[in-house]
C-alpha cells in the first residue's frame, strides 16, 4: 500500500495569510507585506501552501500572464530545506502554467541571495537580464540598493 505523505499541498486561502507572512518575515530578505498576499489572492493569482502537522512550512505564489508564467514568490521553512518540497510546488506551478499553454517561466531573484539562484539553476532557469538596483536594502542604517537576476526558464 502507497505510503501517505505527511506534507499536504494545498491552494492558499484568507487564512493562511497571517501564518504564511511569519514564514516569510522570517526567510526573505525583501518581505511581501500583507497586503501584498492579501492583493495576490484577490488576483486569483496561483498559490499553494505546503503544511507539515497542519502548521504551513512553504509557499509558492505565481501569476499567469498570457504569454509568461511569472514566480512571484517562493519560500521553504529553514528546517526543511534540500528535501525537494519548494521543487514540488514548482513543478506543480509548472504543470499548471502548460494546461493554460504558457511555457516560459520569469523569476526576479536578488543577486546576493545565492542559495535561491543555485536553487533555480538546478531547475534549468537562465539569467536574461538584470534589473539594476531594484531592491532597497538597509543594514546597520545605512542604506543601500541591490540587483534583481532575471532568470529564464522554457518548459516542455
Ligand atoms: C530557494 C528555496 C526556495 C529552495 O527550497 P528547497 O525546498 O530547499 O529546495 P529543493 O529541496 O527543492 O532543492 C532542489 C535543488 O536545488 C538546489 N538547491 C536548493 N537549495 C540550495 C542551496 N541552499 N544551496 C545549493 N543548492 C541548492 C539543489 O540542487 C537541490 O537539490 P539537492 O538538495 O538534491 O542537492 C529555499 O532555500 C528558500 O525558501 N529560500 C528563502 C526564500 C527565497 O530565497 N526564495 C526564492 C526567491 S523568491
């Protein structure tokens, strides 16, 4: 008999919202705010969340546009990392994005945060471009800007 996975894949809802903006304080360097999971969901943009025990540990949030399938936002709790779950929801974005016959995925990924690009590297996403200081950033005060990686990837 097939073993029942103890991660549950699901479409994001109202609320999820105050749990999956804790998730993302704590992992992104350039958080959404509130309003902008409030504003994806009133979008109908695609959005699912993984849950473990019912406590939400990742989410992916993608729109479709006509010719492009952009990924808006992704992240995976620290402590289940490298297990394949933010490649799971990817691929489930991906499936989608071909029923409605799109097949070119656009990401915008800081150029400091190595770990996602490596991370959209491995699912064969190509650098096309770069948005020159596209975000704010503040450390110790001091204020600076930093550049966005726009990555490419074709999907069959
Ligand atoms: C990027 C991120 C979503 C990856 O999530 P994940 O669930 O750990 O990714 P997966 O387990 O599906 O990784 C698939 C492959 O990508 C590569 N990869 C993922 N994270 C990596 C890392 N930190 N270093 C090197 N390679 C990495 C590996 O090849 C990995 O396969 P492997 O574990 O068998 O070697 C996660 O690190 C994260 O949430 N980061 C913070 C938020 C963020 O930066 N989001 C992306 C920008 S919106």
């Amino acid at each position: 008999m097939k073993r029942k996975s103890k991660f549950i894949i699901s479409s994001m809802v109202q609320n999820d919202i105050n749990d999956v903006l804790i998730l993302e304080n704590k992992i992104q360097k350039f958080p959404w705010s509130k309003q902008n999971f409030i504003d994806a969901l009133l979008s109908s943009y695609y959005s699912k969340v993984i849950k473990y025990n019912d406590i939400i540990i990742g989410f992916i949030i993608a729109m479709f546009a006509p010719d492009v399938t952009d990924i808006l936002n992704l992240g995976i709790n620290n402590n289940f990392r490298r297990q394949g779950l933010a490649t799971k929801i990817l691929k489930l974005c991906e499936t989608q994005s071909l029923l409605l016959g799109n097949n070119i995925l656009i990401i915008e990924v800081c150029k400091s945060n190595l770990d996602a690009i490596k991370f959209y590297k491995f699912h064969n996403f190509f650098h096309i471009g770069t948005r020159f200081n596209y975000y704010k950033c503040k450390l110790k005060n001091i204020n600076y800007m930093e550049d966005a990686l726009v990555m490419k990837k074709l999907i069959y």
